[in-house]
C-alpha cells in the first residue's frame, strides 16, 4: 500500500539575487511568508576552481545577461562570501525556513559544510566530482541532496554506490532532472522518478524532482509518481536580467505550487470507511432505494 509523506518545497533562488543581499533577503522572507516554501536554496561557485583560466576570460555566452567583462567576472558578481552566506543562513532562521545551498567546488563544499545546514545541494553539473562527494561523506554531517541532470545510468550507480560505501547512502535524497532553461515538457521525462523509485528506493533517503519547466501542473504529478522533494527555481521578477529568472517561478506560481502539493497530499489516501461520513449524509438524501 502506497503511503505518501507531507511534499517538502524547496524554493532554489540561486543566484538570482543579482549579488544584492538586500534582494536575497527578501526573496527569503518571501519564501518563508508568502509562498510558505519548506526551504530556501542558494548557490555557492569559487570560480577560480571551477573555471579553466579560458573558460574565465571568456566573455558571456549571452552579453544581455552578463554582470561582468567575462564569464569569470560575472560569475564573481553574483556570488556572496561564506560570512554573507552565514547572515543568509540567520536570516533564514529569523523567518522560519530552512537555508541551503548548492556547491560546486570543493573548496565552496568546505565552506558551507562549516555553516552546518540542514542539507547541502550537489548540482547535477558536479555530481560526479567525486573528491567533494567523498569529502563531504567525510566531514559533513548532514543531508545530502543530489540531482541525476546529464548523467548517465553507470554514473548514478557509481555516486550512489560511493555513499553506500561510506554508510552515507541514508542521507542521499535522489532529484529526477533534466538539465535545461526551460525544458520543454516532452523532455521532462517524469515516468524516471518510477524508474529510479524501483532501483534506489530502500537504497537512499528519498526521491525528489528538480524542475526546470514552466507552470506548476508537472510538479504535481511528480509527486503524484513518489518524489517526496520538490525543487523550483524561484525568483521575484521572471523579467529580470540573467539566465534563471525566465526558468523559475514568481512569488505567485511558488504560493500556489505550495498550496496544490498540500491538497494533493491531504488527497491521496484510501477511504477510511466504505462510506464516508460526508457520503452518509447524501447518501440518506439521495441513494436509490427501491419502494
């Protein structure tokens, strides 16, 4: 017998704070307060480590987004230091919602790791690098939530067989993905969450979808098919300059997505009774009897 547990939202802001903390304060205590979200999720890049000195010297791929000369400096822009993190991780807390944030390097992982969020988020883009997966195994203590975008069923085996190998695999929370800015709907490919419900249940922690889509109605399906986790990016203004803000969802589209997870959940049971106490009572007034 299926049984579903409450869906836990998480509300990726990323870097959509534009580099302004006075932004990512609000997009927290909107988060928190309006749209009622579980947690808040940011990103954390060092992008010296992350970036062939090429790659850093670039300039943008799309100019229109940029907040900087090359793709290295505006990387640099956008991201905030581990003490602006922890003012983040405070703010968090005053407003009632979990702080996390993804990491992308080992040296971001130490750093965060010393915040000690409730869980830390390993980017599909870095899920195979194994010397910050085994380090945070090592180090970190608590969850680990990890997106499966752009990888391939041997890859997944290899992560998942890692944090089995360090009796970390019960702190492994597993994201359906696919990587892209939107993702049309015919490549969101939901029936994986069966998939990798079948092969990993028992295995690790959880299964959760991480959506790139548009509108809320796949969310829900998703976690209809079990993915208890429900990653969206999230932002206060879609028209925004940068590469997310089109992808994510406004304060509106997150309240709502919220608000449908919970009648969903509260929906999904067996009856109690044959006939329910609110049938009862249309049943007296209405069934068929015969005379």
């Amino acid at each position: 017998m299926e049984v579903y547990n409450r869906p836990f939202v998480i509300a990726e802001a990323g870097c959509n704070h534009m580099g302004r903390m006075e932004i990512a304060k609000d997009l927290i205590e909107t988060a928190a307060h309006f749209c009622k979200a579980d947690a808040i999720k940011f990103q954390k890049r060092c992008p010296r480590e992350l970036l062939t000195l090429e790659q850093y010297n670039a300039p943008h791929p799309n100019p229109e987004n940029s907040y900087g000369d090359t793709y290295g400096s505006h990387r640099e822009f956008l991201e905030f230091d581990v003490d602006q993190h922890a003012q983040l991780k405070k703010w968090c807390e005053e407003a009632g919602i979990i702080y996390s944030t993804s990491v992308w390097d080992l040296t971001s992982a130490k750093e965060i790791a010393s915040l000690h969020p409730q869980f830390i988020k390993i980017p599909s883009a870095c899920n195979t690098h194994f010397e910050m997966l085994q380090w945070l195994c090592d180090n970190y203590e608590g969850e680990i939530q990890l997106s499966f975008g752009m990888t391939t069923k041997e890859e997944e085996e290899q992560i998942v067989h890692l944090f089995e190998k360090n009796g970390r695999a019960k702190d492994l929370i597993l994201y359906n993905c696919t990587s892209g800015y939107p993702v049309p709907f015919k490549d969101i490919s939901l029936l994986e969450i069966s998939r990798m419900k079948a092969q990993y249940e028992g295995r690790v922690k959880a299964i959760g979808f991480s959506g790139h889509h548009l509108g809320i109605a796949v969310d829900v399906s998703a976690y209809t098919l079990g993915a208890e986790y429900i990653e969206r990016h999230y932002t206060l203004d879609r028209t925004w300059k940068g590469t997310d803000h089109a992808a994510s969802l406004e304060p509106d589209g997150m309240r709502k997505l919220v608000r449908n997870l919970q009648a969903v959940y509260q929906g999904l049971t067996y009856k109690s009774e044959e006939i329910l106490p609110i049938e009862q009572v249309q049943r007296d007034k209405l069934k068929y009897r015969k005379h």
